[in-house]
C-alpha cells in the first residue's frame, strides 16, 4: 500500500495547527486527502489554517482550545467526533517557550510551561484516545517533542525539562498502545523558523506578566547547543516533508532536521560509562 493511500479517508487533528508546525502538518495531512481538524489557542489562526484546506478541496474544521484545560480538550473531542465521526492520526503538537536561567524563572513561569508543554500533551491523548480506539484504519498519536529532549542547552531550561517529561510519556504511551496497533511517534524537530516567540507571548496567561526575554539568553543558549544556526534552522515545510511515511513506518523518534549527533553521543556515552561504573564490584 502507498503512504497516501494509508492514509486516505482518515481524519488528522492537530493541535497547534494555526501556525508553524502544526499548519505544516495539517496541510500534510489534507493533501494525503484525509480530513483534518485544526485546534489552537488562537482561533482566528485556527481557522485560518482550515480555511486554507477548504481553500484546496479538502475538508477541514477549527476549533479555539487551550490544551492545558482538560474540559477544553474533551469538547474539542466531542465535536470531532459530530463531524467526521473518528480521529485516525492525532498529532499533540503544542509547546510554548519560556527562555530565563533557571534562578530567574518564577514558580509560576514553571507552572505554566509544564501545564501546556506536558499535561497539555496528556489532555489532548487523554480527550482523543476514546474515538481514536473506536476509529477503524490506521491509527497514530504523534507528540512533538523537540532536539531539547536530547541537547539540554542553557537558559531554557524550564522548556528543556518540559521536552524532556514529553519524551517520557511518548515512549511509555508507544509501549501502553502497541497491543492495540495505534503507532505512537515522538516528533524532534530542530530550530525552525515559525512564530514561536510570539505565539508563546500571546498566549502566555495575563496574570502570568510579560515575560521576561533577554536577547542574550538567547546568544547564550545557542552557543551552549553548538548548533549552527545558518545550517540547522528550517521551515516547517522542510520539517514535515517525510512526516506521512515516518507515521506510516511507525517510527519510533522521527528527528525532522538539524545536525546534533555529537551531543547525542557525548550524552549517550556518559550514560553508557555510568552503567559500566555501575557493573564494577
Ligand atoms: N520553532 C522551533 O524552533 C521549535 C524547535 C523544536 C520544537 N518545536 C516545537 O514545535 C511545536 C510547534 O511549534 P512551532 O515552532 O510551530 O511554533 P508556532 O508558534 O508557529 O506554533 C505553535 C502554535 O501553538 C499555539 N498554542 C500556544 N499555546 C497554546 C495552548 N495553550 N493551547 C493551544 N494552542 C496553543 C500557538 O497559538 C501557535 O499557533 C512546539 O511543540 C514546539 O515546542 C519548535
């Protein structure tokens, strides 16, 4: 069977579809001919994304959600369910991005990074799973994570932690959901030019404040990554230009770009010295 056919008559949400990433997904998926409903904290955008797909012939609904409430997310099923009646692929595609060294970065910035970044992810399985079990076809939970999840760079750690717990959930979730033949994928994509900054902004809690981003954070956090900026930064297009037969090859890490298997190594080896260590009398 060829990947589009795998996927046809399927129905994709996405959540954080009104931008970056998750547009890029929702138009994958659209093209592939599979229906699509596209959520986000920015309704507008949102609707925007579905209206594009409309635009083209495809069949597409939007919805504004925040992932981190989980009555939200329920709805957001609920109403999946009422018009296309199953969800094959859901892609929990939402991370926001808080830079700070860890001694500036309040309780609260914490509280919030982690509510979307994590039990957001959570929610949107947790909302879906129920008609993802009840949908016939092929079926696939995708969970953007990030190179964060392997390359911990500093002034970001609250975003790092968050990857990191989502890594977590992702390979326990593949392993919970294998007997049942629903593929679970972690998604780790690089650095990608998309509206991340700002979207995390504007949807940052007022009664959170501004927060607070230092340009150097940011010069301080790609040093600390040795990543090259000129050669490992893409486009969401480019991220997402095997994701159809990543999700239909089940794999289990799909890394979209970028070039960062010397910190993979350094990191994998020092574990791999510490179990050693840990074999001695
Ligand atoms: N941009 C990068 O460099 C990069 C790198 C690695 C991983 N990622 C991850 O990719 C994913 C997509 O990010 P992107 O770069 O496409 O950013 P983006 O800003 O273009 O898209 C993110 C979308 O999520 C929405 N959103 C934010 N908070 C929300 C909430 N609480 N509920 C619902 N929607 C919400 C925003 O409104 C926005 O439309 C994120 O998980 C991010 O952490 C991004």
């Amino acid at each position: 069977m060829n990947t589009q056919d795998y996927f046809r008559d399927g129905v994709a949400v996405v959540t954080g579809a009104g931008s970056g990433l998750g547009r890029a997904m929702v138009q994958r998926f659209a093209a592939a001919g599979m229906g699509v409903v596209a959520l986000d904290i920015d309704g507008a955008r949102a609707e925007e994304t579905a209206r594009m797909v409309r635009g083209t012939g495809g069949q597409a609904m939007a919805m504004q959600v925040d992932v981190a409430d989980a009555a939200a997310m329920e709805g957001a099923a609920v109403a999946t369910a009422r018009a296309f009646g199953a969800c094959t692929v859901l892609c929990a595609n939402v991370g926001v991005q808080q830079f700070g060294a860890l001694d500036r970065l309040t309780a609260r910035d914490w509280r919030w990074v982690l509510d979307v970044n994590v039990l957001g992810v959570v929610h949107t399985v947790n909302s879906f799973l129920p008609l993802i079990r009840k949908s016939s076809g092929h079926r696939h939970i995708a969970v953007t994570a990030s190179s964060a999840s392997l390359t911990p760079g500093v002034r970001m750690g609250a975003y790092t932690t968050s990857k990191y717990a989502v890594l977590g959930y992702t390979e326990t979730l593949r392993m919970e959901l294998a007997e049942e033949k629903i593929g679970v994928t972690s998604i780790l994509p690089a650095g990608m030019i998309t509206r991340h900054l700002e979207s995390s902004a504007a949807a940052r809690p007022a009664a959170l404040g501004q927060a607070e981003i230092r340009r150097e954070d940011i010069d301080v956090m790609m040093a600390s990554r040795k990543m090259d900026t000129a050669g490992h930064v893409a486009s969401p297009e480019h991220a997402v230009r095997h994701l159809l037969e990543d999700l239909a090859a089940n794999e289990r890490f799909v890394i979209t770009h970028g070039e960062y298997r010397v910190q993979v190594m350094e990191t994998y080896e020092a574990i791999l010295r510490a179990h050693d260590r840990g074999q001695e009398a």
